[in-house]
C-alpha cells in the first residue's frame, strides 16, 4: 500500500520513510504534487529487472511477429568485400 508524505514530512522522519517503504512505495510531494518515490532497493531491482542485450534485441525474431523486416542492400561503390585470403 502506497504511502505519501509531504517533502517536510520526509525531512523530518527519514526513518519513518524507510520503514513505510518496506510495506510499497513511498511518494514524496513537494508542493502537494508528487516529486519522488521511495523504494527499497530489492523492489526498484524488481522493477528495473534485466534489460535487453542488444543481441538479444536483434537476434531471431518472434515467430509471432506480424512484420518482416527486410533492409534494402547497400549499394554504394566505395565499400568493398573483405579479403580473407
């Protein structure tokens, strides 16, 4: 359950926003409007996860893709085939 505390509030009772944060997020107002949140660090790894490698990104696509993907053929003269003899 989330927990909103004024910027003064946080000021004053760090301690009660860490514990707060261990039950959800925290929300910190400034002005009455939401500027930050507070999380314990296992819920923003949560929520961070695993990004994407770009091999992964680019490899295989998904076999329920609705789209092909077929780059046109670079035709310009100066590039050369490589020579592995």
């Amino acid at each position: 359950m989330p927990t909103t505390l004024s910027s003064r509030e946080f000021n004053q009772d760090v301690g009660r926003a860490k514990k707060a944060a261990q039950h959800g997020p925290v929300f910190i107002t400034d002005r009455g409007q939401p500027s930050h949140v507070l999380l314990t660090i296992a819920e923003y790894r949560r929520l961070a996860g695993k990004g994407m490698s770009l091999a992964e990104a680019v490899g295989d696509p998904n076999p329920d893709a609705d789209f092909e993907f077929g780059p046109p053929r670079l035709r310009n003269s100066s590039f050369k085939p490589a020579d592995f003899d």
